[in-house]
C-alpha cells in the first residue's frame, strides 16, 4: 500500500468517531470536553499544592524546619484562581448551550421564541460574565462581596431559565446541582482569599478547608453524573 495514499484513505473513512455527528453534537461537547480536559487536572494541582501548604504551616507551628518550598503557597493561590475560573466558565459554556439550542433554537423554530426574554437573558450573560471578572479586581471587602453575590446570582438566575437538564426531582445526584454548588463554592472562595491571609483566628482560612473539601466530593459526584448525562440527556427535539 502507497504511504502517501494514507491520509486519502483516512479522509474517506465514514465510520471515524466525528463523521455523524452535527453542528450541534459538537457544540454540546465543548462542556464535558473542558472539564476533562481543564477543569479536572486543575482540581488535582490545587488539591496537592493545598495538601502541601496544610503540612507546612503545620510544621511551622510545631516549630520544626519544614522541606516544602514556601512557593506552595503562592501557587496553590494562583492556581485557585484558575480553577475558579475554569470551573465558573465551564459552567456557564454548559448553561449557555442548553438555553441557546433546547430554548431560543426550539422556540424560534416554533414560531413562539420570545425575542424580549432572549435579550434579557443575553444581557444577564454578560453581566455575570463582568460581575466575574471584577471580582478579581475588588479590593475591598464590601465590593467583593457585591460582586461574589452578583456573579451567584447570574448563575442561579441562568441555570433556571427553560432548556436546562436539572433533574430537579433527583436533586440530590443532579449534575446541574453538583456544578452549581462547586460553582458558588469557587466564588466564595475568591470573595474569602484576601480575609484568609489577614485573619489570625483562621476562622476564614477553617471555613475555606471545610467548604472546599465538600467542593472535592462534588467535583467526584460531577465526573460520575456528567458521564451519566451524556447518555440520559434526550437528544434536542426528542
């Protein structure tokens, strides 16, 4: 067989994995795709760079010499930061598919797709997206807080609107309730980092190590709903 007939031969093959499926099926990979891909390892760093810093600051209080580099800490903040963000952004990826193609495609097709509602909740998109970003960029306690309750909101608000998959009846093994938890846990976390370090009681810095290992248990919960859903979720039209 000519080698240089291979890439020919590859091209014409009908039965390769990406062939049937549409416009749509990939787009609804983009969700599952990421969060295989991105969100997951993250949670793995974050989850050793947080082990680390725990044993460190332990064997300081003890006043023993410790061998892990101080930078653990650093970099267990800065990767927190982009796990928050993956896991905020992945989130709403997956919401905006499910209300674009199930609700605003379906109603338009329908001849009933409700154009002031439509932009409405474009708009509250955006303003999740940006009360997001400031949250980085807050100083102050008080703007924090406003910005961490805005970006919650959002997501809660979007995540209700018609074309979500909640499994509301099942809350309990819901995907959808499983992402919105991390979700509000990830910002939480970002409103508390700041407090974190300048509170000496480590109320804020306990309260952080509780609430986040309850978020690695929802993390474990989505990789085994998402999986589930995948194969649950009836097609769009269906």
């Amino acid at each position: 067989m000519n080698i240089f007939n291979i890439p020919l031969i590859i091209a014409t093959q009908y039965s390769l994995a990406f062939t049937y499926l549409g416009t749509q099926d990939l787009v609804s990979l983009i969700h599952p795709a990421l969060a295989v891909i991105l969100v997951f390892p993250i949670i793995g760093i974050v989850s050793n760079f947080a082990w680390q810093t725990r044993q460190r600051r332990l064997q300081i209080k003890d006043s023993k010499k410790s061998k892990i580099p101080p930078v653990v800490g650093r970099e267990h903040v800065k990767l927190g930061r982009w796990l928050a963000t993956s896991v905020v952004g992945v989130n709403l990826i997956g919401l905006a598919y499910s209300i674009v193609y199930k609700n605003f495609i379906l109603s338009f097709k329908k001849d009933n797709l409700d154009t002031v509602q439509a932009i409405l909740i474009t708009l509250l998109f955006i303003a999740t997206i940006a009360s997001f970003i400031m949250l980085f960029r807050a100083q102050s306690k008080l703007w924090r807080g406003i910005f961490a309750t805005l970006s919650g909101m959002g997501l809660i608000i979007l995540g209700a609107q018609e074309g979500v998959w909640r499994l509301s009846d099942q809350w309990y093994w819901s995907h959808y309730y499983y992402g919105m938890g991390v979700s509000l846990l990830m910002i939480f976390s970002l409103a508390i980092v700041e407090d974190i370090y300048k509170d000496r009681s480590n109320r804020w810095r306990n309260a952080h190590i509780i609430l986040n290992c309850f978020a690695l248990l929802l993390f474990i919960g989505q990789g085994i709903t998402g999986v589930r859903d995948l194969l649950e979720i009836p097609p769009i039209g269906k």
